[in-house]
C-alpha cells in the first residue's frame, strides 16, 4: 500500500470468504487501550454482538478444542477482526487514536477500492504459484496454523535450511510478509 502502514493488516477467510483483517492485538497497542487485552476484547465482543466466524476469527495456533469460548489457555489467543469491526472498535474507544485507526481503515478500503484489478490481479497470480508449487501450499498452511520453521520442516520431511529458502522466494513473489524484528523467522501472511 502506499499509505503508511499504521496498523498491520493481513488477509484470512472468514464466513468461506477471503477478508483483509486486522490482529485486534495490534489494534489494541495502537488505540493504546489501558484494559488488559483479552478483558478488552472479551467485553468488546459481548457488548457490541460481535459473531465468531463473521465478525472475526481465533488463529489456529492457540486454541482449545472449545473455539466458541474465548479463554486463553496457555498460549495468547489472537482474534483477527475484519474491517468493518476494527472500524467500531476504533471508534468506540472515543480518542484521537481510536479516530486515527478508523480514517486510517477507510482510506485502505478506498484505496483498494480504487484499483479492485490489480487487487483480482495480484491474488490471481498468488493463486498460480502456489498452484504450481505444491510444497508452497504445505508450507504457506504450516505458517497459517502458526508452526515454526522447525516444525514445518520436520512435518515436510526436509531440513529447516530448505524451509528458509522457499520462505525467502515466497517474500520474494509476496506470499509472505516478513516482520522488521526478525526477517522470515515470523512471516506474516498477506495472502
């Protein structure tokens, strides 16, 4: 994008269909929320109605067998919110952050909205690579469930080496999106 990124935004599927979200974490760094994560999201959750698996989703990584409650169990949950809810989440904290999130979320939207080909062009491309690189699927779905490079390459059956080098090509075609702290040890998906 070319506006600057303020708040980390990826893609996930939501309700069968491939949504741009928002890791509500993130969000509540940026809002600089004073209550505790999961009591704040547990709360926003229940006053406003939102619905697990339209509103947002839990990643994979960290949950129990009972996805529909909302405890943390061990390891942090994170919920990834699509951007109609990260746009009244913002707005109901009632501060000049919570306005900067909301006009920072809309001015994504339009500009996205602005070139939706490219947009249809970029995910169909994403699309055939990964089409042609069966390993890439594999590796791009140990990612999304939030495994290491070192468990993705004892579940392939290859050396961790040889996960770090298809990490690489696959930042370089723009499946993944490194973060700044530690290049390709914990991509982030956009796609």
């Amino acid at each position: 994008m070319s506006i600057e990124q303020l708040i980390a935004i990826s893609n996930q599927v939501i309700s069968d269909n491939e949504e741009l979200t928002v890791n509500a974490r993130d969000l509540h760094a940026f809002l600089e929320v004073q209550t505790q994560f999961s009591k704040w999201i547990k709360r926003r959750i229940e006053e406003y109605n939102f619905i697990q698996g339209v509103d947002f989703i839990l990643s994979q990584n960290c949950l129990s067998s009972e996805t529909t409650t909302y405890t943390d169990v061990g390891n942090p949950v994170d919920y990834f919110t699509t951007f109609d809810m990260a746009k009244e989440l913002s707005m109901v904290e009632k501060t000049s952050k919570g306005k900067e999130a909301r006009r920072y979320f809309i001015a994504c939207e339009r500009q996205l909205r602005s070139n939706p080909d490219c947009l249809h062009q970029n995910k169909a491309l994403k699309r055939e690579l990964l089409k042609a690189n069966p390993k890439w699927r594999k590796i791009l779905y140990c990612h999304r469930l939030g495994l290491s490079q070192r468990n993705t390459a004892k579940i392939l059956g290859v050396t961790q080496e040889c996960v770090w080098r298809h990490l690489a090509r696959m930042k370089t075609c723009g499946l993944i999106k490194a973060t700044k702290a530690t290049p390709l040890h914990l991509p982030l998906l956009i796609d």
